[in-house]
C-alpha cells in the first residue's frame, strides 16, 4: 500500500467515524425533539385548562365585586342614619352635660344663699339677744340705783 492510499483509507475512516458521530448526534436531537414536543403540548394543554379555570375565577370574582357594590350600596343609607344617630347622641349628651352643670351651679347658689340666711338669722338672733342682755342690764341697773 502506498501513502496515497493509505492517506485515503485514514480519511475515509475518519469520514466513517465522523458520519457516525453524527448520525449518533441526529438520533439523540431527534429524542430530544420528542421530549420537547410531549413538553409542549402538556404545557398547552395545562395552559388551555389554567386558562378555563382563571376566566372561571374571574367570573366568580366580578360576580363577587357586583354583590358586594350592590350590598355596600344598601348599607351607606343604614350608615348614614347611624352617623346621624352618633350625632344626635353627641348632641344630646352636651346638652346634658350643659343642664347638668347649670343645676349644679344653681344647686350651689341655692345652699350658698341657705348659708347666708343661716349666718344672717343667727346674726340677728344673737345680736336681739345682746340686746335683750343689755337692756336687762340697764334694767337692773336702773333699778339697783334706786
């Protein structure tokens, strides 16, 4: 065999081996290709069955949202009356506590005024009886002079 030849036979075996590589590689790309197709038409049909469940929620969301908007809206009025309510109340307490305090301080007026008439009285009993003493002791005065 002559290096011509031999040469050649060197690069058909490598052109083998090289073919061979790469059918090897085709086969393995090709398995791949397979897994990634089962891949994607789980995931579409995963997709296809989250995508009816969320329009479902949604719907039961926006269901929700319309009761909940219609039910608020039949409260505010109940909640206005009530702040109403709160308000009368605060009213009505001040004016309570408004007359509270006037008839305390009436109250105090009154035992006040009470106090003076009980010192005034007592005063003028105890200055009649001063009196009453003196003039006695005038009396007897008068009359131990003679």
């Amino acid at each position: 065999m002559t290096f011509g030849q031999l040469a050649g036979l060197i690069a058909a075996i490598a052109f083998l081996i090289l073919v061979i590589f790469a059918c090897i590689l085709l086969n393995q790309l090709s398995k791949t290709m397979k897994e990634t197709n089962k891949s994607i038409t789980t995931l579409t049909r995963d997709v296809h069955y989250l995508s009816q469940e969320m329009e479902d929620v949604l719907s039961n969301t926006n269901t929700l949202l319309d009761d909940i908007n219609r039910k608020s809206e039949q409260l505010d009025p109940a909640v206005k009356a009530v702040a109403d309510v709160s308000q009368s109340v605060s009213e009505v307490n001040a004016s309570l506590q408004e007359m509270v305090e006037k008839a305390r301080l009436h109250r105090e007026k009154r035992q006040f005024d009470r106090s003076i008439f009980k010192f005034a009285g007592k005063t003028l009993v105890f200055d009649a009886f001063n009196k009453f003493r003196q003039h006695r002791k005038q009396k007897k005065g008068m009359i131990n002079n003679e």
